[in-house]
C-alpha cells in the first residue's frame, strides 16, 4: 500500500491492529464472538479484549490465528509486533520478512 493512501484510510478508520483486523474479519463472516473465539481456540472475554486493544498478542500466537484463519501469516504477526511497540509508546514502524 502507497503512503499516501495508508495516511487516508487511517485517518478514516484510524491505525489498523491485529484486534482491529480480527474483528472485521470476524464481522465479515458473520459471526458472534462466541463462534469466532471457540474457532480460535480462546475465550469470548480474551477475543473481546483483543479487538478492544486492552490485551495483546504474541506473535507466535498471531501466526497460529492467521494459518487457523487462512489468511497471511506475515500480516498478522506483522500487526502484532506494531500492537506491542506502539503500546510502550514507541514511534518505529515494524516490517516483517519471512526466512
């Protein structure tokens, strides 16, 4: 994605996180948090502090949702890292590249 349309669609929606991605993703299937946490294999109440950005994931545990999830492990273990750093404050862009 280009700067310039990374800068818009923050500012629309605000700094995209993995809670964030989890709970569109999780919107788009049409599925309460109940089957979407059984799917993950975690409680409805540590799925709802996910999304909510009051707990955070490890990135192990980010590719482990992606692969359960089918989607691209490097994204969300990308956005887990982000989700860690920008809570201590920090201000480093995180980049993930695969071995």
């Amino acid at each position: 994605m280009n700067t310039d349309a990374k800068k818009f669609l923050e500012k629309q929606i605000g700094r995209l996180t993995l809670g964030g991605l989890l709970n569109s993703i999780r919107l788009g299937e049409e599925l309460s948090q109940d089957e979407f946490s059984k799917l993950l294999g975690i409680s409805k109440s540590h799925l709802c502090d996910i999304e909510k950005g009051r707990k955070f994931v490890s990135p192990e545990r980010a590719e482990f949702f992606a692969k359960k999830l089918k989607y691209s492990a490097h994204q969300f273990v990308r956005l887990a890292l982000q989700d860690l750093i920008n809570n201590t404050g920090l201000k480093y862009a995180v980049e993930v590249h695969a071995l």
